[in-house]
C-alpha cells in the first residue's frame, strides 16, 4: 500500500488536505477517482498528473483525440511505475477552469494489502464543484465567517443545497463519510 497526503495548493486557514492509503496496483485513473471521494469532488471535469503541474512531464491523463502525443493513458499506468520512493511528489490538478491544484506527497510504502483504497485523515472543508477557483472559495469562507446573515450568504446557501440559516463550516471534515465514499471507489 502507497500512503499519501494529498494537500490543495493556494487554500488556508484551514488548508484542505487528505490523507489515503492506496494500492501500488492502481492505475492513475483509479487513484484519480480515489481523490474525487476523498474530496468530495464530482468527476466532472478533466484532470491530469504530472510531476510538477503544468509543462511538466510525463502527464497522465484520460486519453482523448487531442492529446494523443503528449498524455500518457491514466488508465495504463499503475502507481508503483512512477511512486518508487518515500517523499516523492506530484501534482494532480482537477478542473482546469476552476484550477484545483493537489500537491501529492508519497508518505509511506507499506507491505499493508488490500484492494481497496483508504482514507486516514484529514483537514478542512473542499471546496464545492464549480465554486470558482481558490479566491471564490476564499471568498465564500469570508462571506459565511463574516456576514452569515447577509443575502449573499442566503444565496450562497441556497447554492450549496443548505437549508435557510444553516451553518457552513471550512473546518468541518468527517473521517468516517469520506473513508466510506473512498471505500466505495
């Protein structure tokens, strides 16, 4: 099993962050959909991996008919092909418009067996699908911390399928919901 800590970039106070067990026979395309459950993301949007974000290569990525030269199949790679030391990193960015970038760092290479992946921590709220990038994210934070009671936070509410004056909170993370959306992968 593979152990990573799997932070957002650019997002504070709280950062957002997980932390998976993964095993070494999952191809990207598999741990791609380990993060979406571990983050509470959708999979609507394209992703890819590399080593340092954007021109960096190897990038791995679903295939499509326009980048058939430069990406490597997701599908066809497995994890210990490219995770082979403790403390080695990659990038995993979802959703190029909103532009979520993930810092992947290989924590641990343990002799552990299973089929299934694994969350063992975490911190902070993920930002919802579509909310806009990290500054409307951020933007979201101020609005509920600050004006709860504002129409903005009222539509905000409405957006996020909250019922009138419920509490939205970026620290709230519950080990035990995203371990059993990960579980599910």
């Amino acid at each position: 099993m593979l152990q990573f800590k799997i932070q957002i970039r650019g997002i504070i106070k709280p950062p957002v962050w997980r932390r998976v067990l993964v095993p070494e026979t999952f191809s990207f395309h598999k741990f791609h959909e380990a993060i979406q459950a571990a983050f509470g993301w959708s999979d609507y949007h394209l992703y890819q991996f590399s080593p340092q974000g954007y021109g960096s290569e190897p990038r791995i990525s679903l295939l499509s008919e326009d980048y058939l030269d430069s990406v490597v199949d997701a599908m066809g790679v497995q994890l210990k092909d490219i995770f082979t030391k403790k403390g080695q990193t990659y990038v995993y960015i979802y959703d190029f418009g909103d532009d979520w970038r993930h810092k992947i760092t290989l924590e641990e290479i343990t002799d552990a067996k299973s089929l299934n992946a694994s969350c063992i921590g975490g911190k902070g709220t993920c930002p919802p699908e579509d909310c806009g990038g990290i500054w409307r994210y951020e933007n979201m934070k101020v609005i509920f911390e600050t004006e709860p009671e504002s129409e903005e936070a009222d539509e905000l509410r409405e957006w996020l399928g909250l019922e009138d004056n419920e509490i939205w909170d970026a620290n709230e993370f519950n080990l035990e919901k995203v371990n059993e959306d990960v579980e599910g992968v």
